[in-house]
C-alpha cells in the first residue's frame, strides 16, 4: 500500500481485516488532506451540476458510515466523531435565495431529500446565525466525522489487525503480490504509475468556543462545520495552484467575512489554526479506482476523499481479490 491517508488506511484496514498481508508505506501517515479535511459527509450539498455518477458514490459511500465507523470504533474503543447532525444552507441575500432556489430544484429533480425553510425557521433551528438570514434549505442526511479523530482510529485498527508501516517517501513502486497507489496527488509522482491527478489548494481554519450553531452550515462561499468539543471548522478555498501550501492573508479573510457574516458570533471564537490541504483532483472530479496488472489505484477523491473511504475501501478489496 503506498500511501496512508484516509484512503490508503481504510484499505489496508480491510485488506488486513480479510486475512492479507498489508504493509503502508507513507512518510507521515495521515498528514497529508485527511489532517486538513473538514470532515462533512455531504454527498447532496457538495452535489455539482452533470456529476450524478459522483453523487450515486457519495450516496453509498454516506449509506455505509454508520456500519463503518461503528466497526472501527469497536474494534479500537476510539470515537471518530461521527455525528448525524444534518446540514443547513442559507441564503444572505435575495441573490442567494434565488441560488438556492435552483440548488433545490436540481437536487430534488435527483430524488434527494432537500428540504426549504423560511428564515425565521432557520434562527428558531440555529439561533446563531445572522438575523438578516434570507432563508435555507436543511439537508437532514448531510452529517459530519472529524477526520482527525478518524485517521487515529484507522492507525490503530490498522495495527490492531497486523498492518505493518514503512516510514518513508515512495517514488518507486514497492515489491508486493499486488500495490495498491493511494498517495492522494502523489500518485501520479511515483514511476509507472500514469495519472490525470492535479492538486488543489484548500484553505481551512479551526476555531474553539461557542459559535451557536449545532449544524452544519453552509452558505455558497463558505462552510462551517460545529464540533461537540467546541473545534469549528471554516473552509474553504479551491485554488488551482500546484503543490503550493502558502497560508494567505486573504484566505483567511475571505474565509472570516464569509462566516461571520453567516453566523456572527465566529468572530469572537478563538482562531487555532489555519491549514492547506492539497485535494487530488481528476478531470470529472470523480476517483480513480481500478485495477492495472499487479497495481490497484484508488485517488482523484477531490472534494470527497472522507466521505469515500468506506466505499473505496471495500471496492479496492474486491480489485485485489
Ligand atoms: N469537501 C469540502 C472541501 O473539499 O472543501
């Protein structure tokens, strides 16, 4: 296995889990996208125009959380931080409104389960957010895990079932029965392995305290992802820009302005952090997962690597098999 990000461990662990031999190699496990990762488990509000093929992965993959997360939470007695917290979009403006307007058609047209709330019935569910809300539309079936809870889960379930880790940068495929390429936006990097795989830069921020909000909530430049323990997730830029990792000053406040003005009281939340994560982007911006030979690829995840661990990992499992 090369490559141990939330991909690359969810495989391992349900290759090992079936009796395989599995050894990870990865310099840093779960540094890479999976640290930055928001975690929104979003398969209808992260839906685009033209990608219902994606949207039917997202949907299975989201069907099969709970089992999965369950498992690994039994079998480590680590909480991963899955919460069915549902998602609300809203509307700042009658610009917005009318956005969201065309979002819920399209999403209904797609048989989703979407559904529009008058504005003062958004503060009645989320006080926190700003008096001038226009409207939304709650997604009950869009939750939340927090990846970093999860990798940490995965590393010890992993070793829990005898995967073995090799600390180190891989530019060459390692000798194995099978390799399974799951470097995120390396894949294409290591020898041999052709691959139409781009970074994108995302921008994230972490914040602590009380921002009034239980959802999570979305407007159309921005997304806020509440934690029970008081962590806030802001995010987040799509940059196309190579391998840079630069913060920038105005990410960061277009990122705050975008919040605050969504849900002002994020202003007076403490900032923690801000990160870069490189998503491994395709030409659909649908995954690679296929078999070539003695080689099994699973990356191109883009904007859904966390959602898709679970479906990815048990469809490389069948490649391998
Ligand atoms: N899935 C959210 C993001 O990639 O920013």
């Amino acid at each position: 296995m090369v490559g141990g990000g939330v991909i690359g461990l969810s495989i391992a662990w349900r290759l090992a889990q079936r009796g395989d031999a599995v050894t990870v190699h990865d310099a840093a496990p779960g540094s890479g996208a999976s640290h930055v990762a928001a975690g929104m488990l979003a398969p209808v509000t992260e839906v685009q125009f033209g990608e219902e093929l994606l949207l039917a992965m997202n949907l299975e993959s989201a069907r099969q959380y709970p089992s999965f997360v369950a498992q690994l939470e039994a079998a480590t007695g680590r909480s991963t931080g899955y919460l069915p917290c549902g998602t609300l979009v809203v509307a700042r403006d009658n610009d917005d409104l009318v956005a969201l307007d065309r979002l819920a058609a399209f999403q209904r047209d797609l048989g989703l389960d979407v559904t529009k709330v008058r504005a003062g019935i958004c503060r009645e569910m989320e006080p926190g957010l700003t008096p001038s809300v226009r409207g939304g539309l709650l997604v009950a079936g869009d939750h939340q895990v927090d990846p970093r809870a999860l990798v940490a889960a995965l590393l010890d379930a992993c070793r829990g079932a005898g995967v073995g880790f090799v600390h180190e940068r891989v530019t060459e495929l390692p000798a194995a029965d099978v390799v399974v390429v799951a470097a995120g936006c390396w894949s294409g990097d290591i020898a041999g392995v052709e691959l139409p795989v781009r970074p994108v830069k995302g921008q994230l921020l972490r914040l602590r305290g009380k921002a009034g909000v239980e959802r999570n909530i979305r407007g159309l430049d921005v997304y806020i992802v509440p934690r029970p323990d008081g962590e806030v997730v802001v995010g987040a830029t799509v940059e196309d820009k190579g391998y840079d990792t630069t913060v920038t000053a105005g990410a960061v406040h277009d990122l705050l302005r975008a919040a605050v003005e969504l849900v002002p009281d994020v202003a007076e939340l403490e900032l923690v952090e801000v990160s870069v994560g490189l998503r491994p982007a395709t030409p659909d911006n649908r995954p690679i997962i296929e078999r070539r030979g003695d080689v099994v690829v699973a990356t191109g995840h883009y904007r859904n690597g966390v959602l898709l661990a679970p479906l990815t990992a048990s469809l490389v499992a069948d490649l391998v098999r």
